[in-house]
C-alpha cells in the first residue's frame, strides 16, 4: 500500500503514518509537477475590470477611473495600480473566463473553496451561515486526505484572519464537511485586523460618511495565535477543529500535560514535538522578525506577513497552504470601489503577491510551487449606487479572473477571454471544478482518487471523485 502511495487515502494520520514508514520506504505512483500550492483567497470579489481584465475601449460608465498599463509580456495589459505585478508578468499567468452561478458570498465561498459549482443536496447557504457537516469537503480538506504528511507538518494549512476562526462567520468551503473532522486542515489565525476592511497596519479603512474615510491607528501584527490540532490528540478538548482555542503557548501546556498521563509511542510524540519546539514557532511563525530584505519585500502589511509565512510553510513541507487575505471580506466593493482598490487594496497586494514570486523565484522553489489567486465571484460591468456611496459594484459570479504561476506554469499566459463589457466568458469557460483539477493535478493527485462520506468510509461505499473536471489547458 505505501508502495502505491496510498497512505494518504487509507485515513492514516500522523502518527500512524510514520509508524509504517518506519517498517519500509515508501513510494509514490506518479511524481508530481509540484510539491506544493499556495491558494490566495480574496475575500469578498475582486473586481476583474478594475484589475486583470480591463475594457478600456467601454463606456466610461463599464470602464471605470482606472487606465490599463502595459506589462512585460507583449500585448497584454492590467490595471495602473498593480505596476509590480505588471514589471513581473513572466512569473504568472491568468485565465480571464472563470464562471459560475452564485452572486451570493456564501455559496459563492463554498464553490471556489471546494471546487463544485453545485451546492450539496438541501443546502440553504445564507450569508453568515457557518459551514455544516453536509458541506462538500474544501480543496485543502481533499489534499489533506490525498497526500501523506513528510515530516511533523499537516499536508494542508489555512491562513486566515482572526474573524474566520469564529464559527459564526467561517465561510463554508473550508473545513472537510461531510469526510469528517478528521480530515480537517488545520486554521491558524495569521492575522488581526482592526476591525476595518483594509490591509493592517499600513493600509486600512473605515467607512464614516458617504463624503469621506477615516483612518485608524493600527495594532502591529500579531503572530499567529491559534492552531486547530489534528486528529492524533481528539481525547482532548482540540477535536473541536473550528473552535478558537487557547493561545499556543496555552496548547503548549495542554499537550505536555497529556504527554505526562498518557502512554505515547515515538511517533505520536513526534507529532506532538512540532508543537511544543520553541524553535519551530520561532523559525516559522514569527515573520515580523524576518530580515529586513524579506520586510521590504512582501511589505509590513498584514497581507505580506501572511504570505511571508506562507511561504515558510511550503518551504518546510506542507502541501498546500490557503492564505485568505481580507479580514471580513475587504475585496466587497460595493462602496467607492475605485477609491478603496486604489488607496487600500490594489497597493498592498500588488507589493504582496509580487514579493511572494520573487522569493520563490530567487530561492529556487517556484517552480515547485504553484500559486493561485482567485475570489468568491467577480463583479458587476456596470456600478450600482448603494446607501448613497457611488461608484461601487455588484456581486457577479459569471466572470472572474484568475491568476496562476509556478508549478510547472508558463508565465506570460492568458487563457480565456470576456466579452467586451467584461460580463461573460467570450471563450474557453472553466468552472471551480477544473480550478481544482489544476491543482490536484499539480500536486500528482491521480485522476482516479476518490474520497468517502464520513458514515461510508469504513465500507469504501459510494465514492466520490476529487476531479469534477479538467486542469486548465493552455497554462503548461
């Protein structure tokens, strides 16, 4: 079986993983394109006209206040508030026909988390609905499911800011639904905001007056404070995966206290090593203290920390890493879309993501790593008015484009187009289960991979597909 790689399917955790890598060596069946996935989640909708899929040659009303800028790759252009990304676009690739059928947060979350456009059967998904274990499994659930852990980290992490670890606004999508807590990816709240919409601490919003915006005084970054566990140490209060737990230092007492009254063998104590080494919460948690260079580089921003940290993670082994950048869906631009992209969000996550290929490239694992970029939905051609804040767009799930780099991709690409109001996809659609398959493809996950519901598993009855279709052509 570990010959086959299928350790991963059979529903062996981390311990019991290691125990039987210490009987033999195992190998994979098929050596994958990549080792490892960084999906960047903008919470609440980017914006394509305003960002990678302008119509410059629209009505003023469709085109909006932005002028579209050249990149390095000949013929194609993006937004004049992205000018990193635009000096940088050999290292990434997009897909401009990104489409399905919500114009709603939440199921829009559950389709782009969990890469199916259909909603599981009786689902009533209402804005603010927490994720139910009748969900459809997320992306970083099924890789957690999919691909055996190498060393004391979990295959699949979600880095998420502070308000998503509260049931009462996690978005669905992310846990594993119906397979089961067991196969939860961790959380670890990477970031608190202040209570605005924008990027802290260097860029950030509150909206005051429809006339103006006021600005805060922003809390440094504060290092990640809470991990859900895996399911090694469910006797004890951890097995609530989406609950906010205690600090880590907290859980670092916990666990020593259980290692004290229970009898573990090495390679449950392993497990629980990673989690009680001060080196490891220093090496990989603490990224205000990174150098200099790498501050610069990604930005003193909450969103840079992030994907610093990201990239820490993959770096020492983890499959796949969800970063969501937005502390309660700051991309939702009903208000002042223009002025809120260019003063508050465009900047900052240009400076992140740019920073986050470049140190990729520069240390050697880009190509190891593919990089995703993608939103709930994206928004409407034409602005609405709302609450008297003009200028603002509409929730749209028939188009959205997406960004890709690394892993195999070929920088400069541009798959699909829109129509010519960036309303619909004019050719080459893809849905969130072809995004998906991109990724599960990367990563060496066999098109032939299925999974169980949690009550089925043990039986191996009525399997489920990981691939609800195709990996994107054009981008290899």
């Amino acid at each position: 079986m570990l010959q086959a790689g299928a350790a991963g399917l059979l529903g062996l955790n981390l311990g019991d993983l290691w125990q039987l890598q210490a009987l033999g060596d195992s190998d994979t069946a098929k050596a994958p394109k990549a080792k490892s996935v960084i999906y960047i989640f903008l919470a609440g909708g980017l914006s394509q006209i305003d960002s990678f899929d302008m119509k410059p040659d629209a009505s003023k009303e469709i085109r909006g206040e932005f002028k579209p800028i050249s990149t390095r790759t000949p013929g194609v252009q993006i937004c004049e508030h992205l000018p990193k990304l635009a000096q940088h676009s050999s290292l990434w690739s997009m897909c401009r026909s990104v489409t399905h059928g919500t114009n709603i947060h939440w199921p829009g979350f559950h389709m782009m988390n969990s890469g199916r456009s259909s909603l599981p059967a009786g689902a009533e998904m209402r804005d603010g609905t927490p994720p139910t274990r009748h969900d459809w499994p997320g992306m970083a659930a099924l890789v957690n499911y999919a691909i055996s852990s190498e060393n004391n980290l979990p295959p699949a992490i979600v880095l998420t800011p502070n308000r998503e670890l509260e049931s009462t606004s996690m978005t669905p999508g992310i846990t594993a639904g119906r397979m089961g807590t067991k196969w939860d990816p961790w959380m670890i709240e990477a970031s608190r905001g202040c209570g605005g919409h924008g990027c802290c601490p260097d860029h950030c919003y509150l909206f005051r007056t429809a006339e103006k915006f006021e600005h805060t005084k922003q809390p440094a970054f504060t290092p990640p404070r809470h991990l859900t566990l895996s399911n090694s140490l469910d006797e004890l209060r951890f097995h609530r995966r989406n609950d906010l737990l205690s600090t880590l230092n907290q859980q670092r007492a916990d666990l020593e206290a259980y290692a004290t009254v229970k009898t573990l063998n090495p390679f449950r104590q392993r497990a629980i090593a990673l989690l009680t080494s001060s080196e490891t919460r220093s090496s990989l948690f603490d990224v205000t203290a990174a150098q200099a260079r790498e501050q610069d580089l990604y930005g003193h921003t909450q969103w840079g920390w992030t994907l610093l940290l990201a990239r820490r993670l993959i770096e020492s082994g983890v499959s796949m890493v969800q970063a969501v950048l937005g502390d309660y869906a700051p991309w939702d631009t009903h208000k002042k879309n223009a002025g809120i992209l260019r003063d508050f969000l465009l900047p900052p996550f240009d400076r992140a993501l740019t920073g986050l290929l470049i140190d990729l490239k520069q240390r050697g694992l880009l190509d190891d790593t593919l990089v995703v970029v993608a939103s709930e939905f994206g928004r409407t051609p034409k602005p609405q008015i709302m609450n008297g804040f003009p200028h603002g767009r509409d929730h749209w799930g028939r188009l959205q484009t997406v960004l890709f780099a690394g892993g195999g991709i070929r920088g400069g690409t541009v798959v699909g187009s829109s129509d010519r109001i960036g309303s619909e996809p004019a050719s080459e659609p893809q849905r969130p289960e072809d995004l998906a398959a991109t990724i599960y493809n990367a990563l060496g996950i066999p098109r032939d991979a299925v999974w169980f519901d949690e009550e089925l598993a043990e039986a191996k009855a009525q399997p489920y597909r990981l691939y609800g279709g195709s990996p994107i052509p054009g981008l290899v």
